[in-house]
C-alpha cells in the first residue's frame, strides 16, 4: 500500500515541487498551505509522515506541530521539520514536542528521500 | 534625574536582582563588555553594603551632564553616623563620579554615574524634548524606555542580517534546482536531447551561483567576525593527505606531479578541521588551475611553536604588480573564473581569512612564468598552554559578562605513574568516548581534551554547576567502566568553581586537581559491607579491596547478621555471597528492596555455582545488580567496587 505523506508549507511553488518528486517515487501526497489546514487534513487523512515548514508566519509552524502532537489521531506521527533558518527557540521548541528529523530547503532533494526512506521503511 | 526604576534591597536575593537590572540597563544602554561588567559589580558591591542598613533601595535612572546623558545609580539607605568621603569600596573608582552625601532626614546617599556614549544623540536629543516639555516630573519616561527596546532590537537584527541573507539567497536557488531536476530526470514527461542539454547547462550555473554565494558568505562571516571555529586536536600530516588525495584524478589529467613533503609522525594542532581542510583544497584547487605542467609540492614543518605550511607550484605564477592584491577580495572577484570554472576568485581571501583566524600568517612568493609558492603558518599549543589558555578565556569571558561557571575534570590516574602523560593517538581513544557521552549532556563547544584529563565547562554558580555535574558524572559512567576494563586504569573526578574557588586558571586548575584528590580519598572511606558465609572468603576480599585503599569494612556470616548490622548503619556498597545458611542472598535483597531506606544501597553479589549464575541472571538483569563468580577475578571486582560507589 502506497504510504501517506502530508506536506505543510506555505510556499506553494515548493510544495508543488516536492510533491511531483515525491509522488514519482510512490508517495500518495496530500497537502496544507497552513496551520488549520494542515490539521483538518492530518487528522482526515491519518498520513504516515509529515513534512512540516516550522517557519510559517504567525508562529502557524509551531502551532501545527502543537496542534498535531496533541490529537490523539497524529500525536505519534512522525514529523520532519523544515527548518532552515529557524533560530534557537523554535528549534528548541520543536524537539520538546517530539520530531524525527530535520531537512533544510536548501539542501538536495536526494538527502530528504533518504530522510524519508528511513522513517518509512522500505 | 528621571526614575527609571526603584528597587528595594530587602534581602540578600535582592542584590542579585539590582546586579541583573543594572547589567541590562547597561546593556540596553549599549555600554561595552567592560563597563557593563563593572557597573554590575558596582550594583552588587554597594547594594550589599546599603543592605546592612535600614531601608535600603537602588534608584536606577538618567540624568543630564552638560551636553552628556549619564546613567545613574544612586544607593540610598538609612543610617545614624554618615561616612565622611567614600565607603572605601574600590567600586566607586568605577564610576565616572561618585558622590556621598546625608540627609537631613537620615539618609546616606551614594550616588554614582556614568556618561553613555551615546554617538547617534538619540538619547540625548529625547532626554533634552523632556526636559524641554516638563516631563521629568514623571517617575517614568515610556518613550524613553521605548527607545531603548528599540535600540536592542536593531541590534539583534544586524547580526542576524548574514544567516537571514544565506537563507533568502539560497531557498530560490534551491527551489530551481529541483524544478530543473523534475524536468531533466522526466518525471513532468519526454524531453530530447536539446531540452536536456540546455537544462543540464542551466543546473550547473545553479550550482555556480551557490558557489559563489557559498564564497561570498564564507567572506563575509569571516569579516564580521561570525566565524565560529570547531576546533579540535587534528593530525596535520594526516588532514593534508586526505585533502591532497581528493585531487588525484585531476592531476593525472594534467600530468602532473604530486610532491608530498610532510614528515611520517603525527602532528597535532588544535584547529578547525573543515576549515584547514578548506584552506589546503582552496590552495590545491588553486595551484592546479595555473599550473599546466611540472608539479604542485606540499611541504610541512614544524617550527617551534609553530607549524608552517607550503603549497607551491611551477604554474604561470604571478606578476610583481599582482602580487599584493592576490589576497584582496575586490580585486579577485570574477576574474579568476575562467570558461566553465565555478570560481568566484575568493579562495585564497577566504584561506587568507581561515588562517588569520586560527592566529596564523599566511604570504605569497611568486616569480612570473615560474610558479608560485603559498606559505602559511598555525601555532602549535602544547597541550598543557592550551588547557590553561581555553580555561583564561573562559575566566575572560566570564568576568566580562560577570557570569560564573565551574570546570569538571576527569583525570586519568595515569597520570600518577607516566610522567609524559597519555600518548596522542592513546588519548583519542580513551577520551573520545568520554567527551560523546559528555556533549551528550553539555554543548559541544564546553569540552576540552588535555594531556591526562578531560575538562567540562558547566555554566551558572556552583549550586546550579553542581547539579549539571552530577548529570555528567552518570552520562560518563558507562564508557568509563568500558575503558577501565580495558585498560585497567582509573579515573578520578573533580572539580572547581570560578570565581568562588579561584580566580586565575593555574589556580581553578590546581583547585580541580586538588579535588580529585580529595574525591578520592572521601571515595575510599565509604563503609563497605561483605556478607559471605566463609571467612576466609570475606578475608580475601577485604585484602583485595584493601589493596585499591579502602579501608571501611563491616562483615557478616549471614544474611540475617547482616540484615541486623544494616539496620544500624547503611552501608555504601553491600557486597553478598548468594549461597548461604539461614538466609540466602535472594532473601536478604528482596528484603532491602522492600524498604524505603535500604532499596538503592548499591550491590554486588558472588556466586560460586554456574548453575545459579543462570538463575541469578534473571533476577540480575531485572535489578540490575552486577554479578561476578566465585572464584573470583580480582580485578573486576575491584572495577565494580569502584563503578558502584
């Protein structure tokens, strides 16, 4: 069964890029443009990871993950945070609420597939 | 004078907070370091003596100086007898005037300002506006307040200006790349031949562009001084094949030769490894673009109390008129990039920068048509300068922002018998476990390898330093008993709290050293108790154990004297023989483990039958009490004994 993943990012160029890669390798993609969204489609869709951009505006970043580590439909999912340029707080914040690995948009496409990979087996 | 803010010193905790409030005021201020540090110590020393009076209270405010905005601080308290000029606090030297006074009403007043350099005359110029429109009557000036989050803000801004520029810079180039990507590996469909060469062209100008952004960053993190270096004890000679070797393939191409000139031992300097990395593949990298034929030569030598580096080549070489602007960053900028290169021209500006970091030099000879030969030195630190230099830094540091920490050591007991101290590539291994498990607990940057010891800086004052310590201690437990058992060496433990215990390295050093000691000794004293059936069995393990010095011992035949000697006094470690009459080993744990008071006494248990060895293994594993056989080996039993206390 094709696994789930929910992509949160407020940039839509990026999320419609990562998810056609994504998609080319199997993933069924889903996606949110925001905080609300991100939870009304996390919780529908019960995705086997997240792709989270911690950087939205308004503290939305933040707030998703809050948000999702609270339900009790998502609050084991895994999470990949996209982070970049976050400062200390942020990602301080991030790791109390429990996230599994950390992927910066600068960096290859090759590196957050093998991110990907490895929370998802196969 | 306009009141920023009153503070009543009614007890000692107060003149914490008066000392933290003037520190931020300072800051907010944008007094330096030093002024900063010293009007703390002002805030601490003179609230402390207005606290043995009455009534004591710090009035922190502003005040107008002819043409100068002056912050003051006035200490205020009430007292039967005035002192006649000073209080004879050395603190009052701090200030740029001090004044005492008394009251008609009984007060002293000690009251002290400083001149804000203030070069943009913003807070002047708003001091002046009240003062013109009558606002100091007010306790408070809001404004004035704003203005200062406002000043602290911009600054925060300015220093996160370059991770923001790298940030912005590189997301779209980032985001290109992968449209590209998606095209050319035909996941959006079909493309010929045309299409995928074009597309091809335009990634590697992606990756140009990063390049140089990479560079530029690179340049101007060095020139704001934003640079942090990871240094680390790094082997030279080793560091400098591994990056010549990289190149392999594009000398063969050219056909040219590699000379390597570096002598065959290890040669340890404390850098930054990516950075001289770096700074020998910008080298490298830039010998190999000129030099068509011949060779590129490496050489290294130790030279005192540094090491000198040399790249040279028998490339095109550079003109005299070249020379001097060779390492300059406008003049080099685009113009070394040739055809399909993706230089920016800043390699040898950003080694320049590297090196000079590290504390080195770094200069060019060069004769046109010849080649051209790269010299650059990094001191070498013994590692005994280097322990005492990174911990002045810290004490440095420390009195600048008036903070306080404390230094962990852990000492080879080496140390004792090897006058020479533990070999370089030995301490690796044996301290390198350690420091992992201590960054576990620490940041990395806190840690610092000697000759025979591992340092650990721990923030805060000694109660709060204790507490991060003790957490060190139990994070290095485990790789210490591994290395002990395979060594058979000991450790020993210490430590010492600056300013609180001493205020210059050698001495937090010998402090440290000198708790060690003490550790040890205080370790040695612990009540040990031995519950074994056969006395000649307790006697040899007494002697054992009297052997590593311990010499506070208790016995018992059984397990129920032993339970009636435990109620008396606890002992720090329990070591018990399971088999034996009355009552057993198992039952004189589960009785322990039942009480509040006796259930965490550490434990060691004997057996001398295999068979039970099994069955104790469960029960062990459950409890997590460490077993050994009877008959046993001496020197596990006495790295258990001193594992477990």
């Amino acid at each position: 069964m094709k696994k789930k993943i929910l992509i949160v990012d407020d940039e839509m160029v990026w999320v419609k890029m990562l998810a056609m890669s994504l998609e080319h390798e199997g993933y069924q993609i889903a996606a949110a443009f925001d905080a609300v969204q991100a939870m009304s489609q996390a919780v529908q869709l019960k995705p086997d990871l997240i792709l989270l951009d911690i950087m939205m505006p308004a503290g939305g970043g933040l707030g998703a993950l809050k948000n999702i580590r609270a339900h009790v439909g998502t609050f084991s999912t895994p999470v990949i945070v996209i982070t970049a340029k976050a400062d200390k707080e942020t990602k301080e914040a991030a790791e109390e609420l429990g996230v599994s690995g950390y992927f910066s948009k600068t960096e290859d496409m090759e590196e957050l597939l093998e991110k990907i990979e490895a929370l998802l087996g196969e | 004078m306009i009141e920023l803010e009153k503070l009543r010193i009614r007890d000692k905790s107060f003149i914490v907070e008066a000392r933290r409030k003037v520190q931020a005021l300072a800051q907010d201020l944008k007094f330096d370091s030093l002024r900063t540090a010293r009007l703390a110590i002002c805030a601490s020393e003179l609230s402390r003596y207005i606290c043995h009076y009455q009534e004591p209270v710090l009035i922190m405010g502003l005040e107008r100086r002819d043409t100068d905005t002056c912050l003051k601080l006035v200490f205020k308290c009430k007292k039967e007898k005035p002192e006649k000029e000073s209080v004879g606090l050395k603190t009052e030297k701090f200030f740029d005037g001090f004044k005492v006074s008394y009251t008609a009403e009984g007060f002293e007043m000690l009251e002290g300002y400083t001149h804000i350099k203030d070069p943009e005359f913003k807070l002047t110029q708003e001091f002046v506006r009240l003062e013109k429109e009558k606002l100091l009557r007010f306790s408070k000036s809001e404004e004035l307040i704003a203005l200062l989050d406002q000043v602290k803000r911009l600054s925060q801004v300015k220093s996160d200006f370059v991770s923001t520029v790298s940030h912005e810079l590189r997301t779209p180039l980032s985001i290109t790349k992968l449209g590209i990507n998606l095209v050319l590996h035909r996941i959006t469909g079909e493309i010929n031949e045309k299409q995928k060469e074009i597309l091809s062209d335009a990634k590697s100008n992606i990756d140009r562009l990063a390049g140089i952004i990479d560079d530029l960053l690179d340049i101007s993190k060095i020139e704001a001084g934003k640079v942090e270096l990871k240094r680390g004890w790094v082997d030279i000679a080793g560091l400098i094949r591994h990056a010549a070797s990289s190149f392999k393939l594009n000398l063969e191409e050219k056909n040219l030769e590699l000379k390597v000139n570096i002598p065959e031992k290890r040669i340890d300097v404390y850098v930054d490894p990516d950075k001289i990395t770096q700074v020998f593949i910008n080298l490298i990298g830039n010998a190999l673009k000129f030099t068509d034929k011949g060779y590129i030569e490496i050489s290294l030598q130790e030279r005192g109390k540094e090491i000198a580096c040399v790249v040279a080549d028998t490339g095109v070489g550079i003109s005299e008129e070249d020379l001097p602007r060779a390492f300059s960053k406008f003049e080099q900028f685009g113009r070394l990039a040739g055809p399909g290169e993706k230089g920016t021209g800043l390699g040898l500006t950003i080694a320049k920068g590297i090196i000079e970091l590290h504390g080195g030099k770094i200069s060019l000879d060069s004769t046109l048509g010849q080649g051209s030969k790269f010299t650059f030195t990094l001191p070498k630190h013994s590692k005994e300068d280097f322990l005492h230099e990174s911990i002045e830094k810290r004490i440095a540091g420390a009195r600048k922002e008036n903070t306080e920490f404390s230094i962990f050591i852990i000492r080879s007991d080496d140390h004792l018998e090897n006058e020479k101290g533990l070999e370089e590539d030995r301490a690796q291994r044996v301290f390198l476990p350690i420091s992992a498990a201590l960054e576990k607990v620490i940041q990395s940057g806190d840690c610092i390898t000697g000759t025979d010891e591992i340092i650990a800086f721990v923030q805060g004052n000694k109660e709060e330093a204790l507490k991060v310590i003790t957490r060190l201690r139990m994070a290095i437990k485990a790789p210490v008993f591994e290395i002990e058992e395979q060594r058979k060496k000991g450790f020993s433990y210490g430590y010492a709290a600056y300013p609180e215990d001493a205020g210059n390295a050698k001495d937090l050093l010998g402090w440290a050293y000198g708790s060690c000691v003490r550790e040890r000794e205080a370790k040695l004293k612990k009540a040990i108790m031995i519950v074994d059936d056969e006395p000649e069995a307790r006697d040899v393990l007494k002697r054992i154990l009297q052997a590593s010095g311990y010499s506070n011992f208790s016995e018992a035949g059984d397990g129920q004297e032993a339970l009636e000697k435990i109620k008396t006094a606890i002992p720090d470690l329990l070591i018990l023989d399971m088999k034996m009459p009355l009552m057993n080993g198992y039952e004189v744990i589960g009785m322990l483990k039942e009480n509040m008071e006796t259930k965490d006494i550490p434990m060691l248990i004997m057996s001398g039958y295999a068979v039970e060895i099994d069955k104790l293994e469960e029960y062990v594993k459950k409890k997590s009490i460490p077993v050994v056989g009877k008959p046993f080996d001496v020197e596990q039993i006495r790295r258990l004994t001193d594992y477990l206390l």
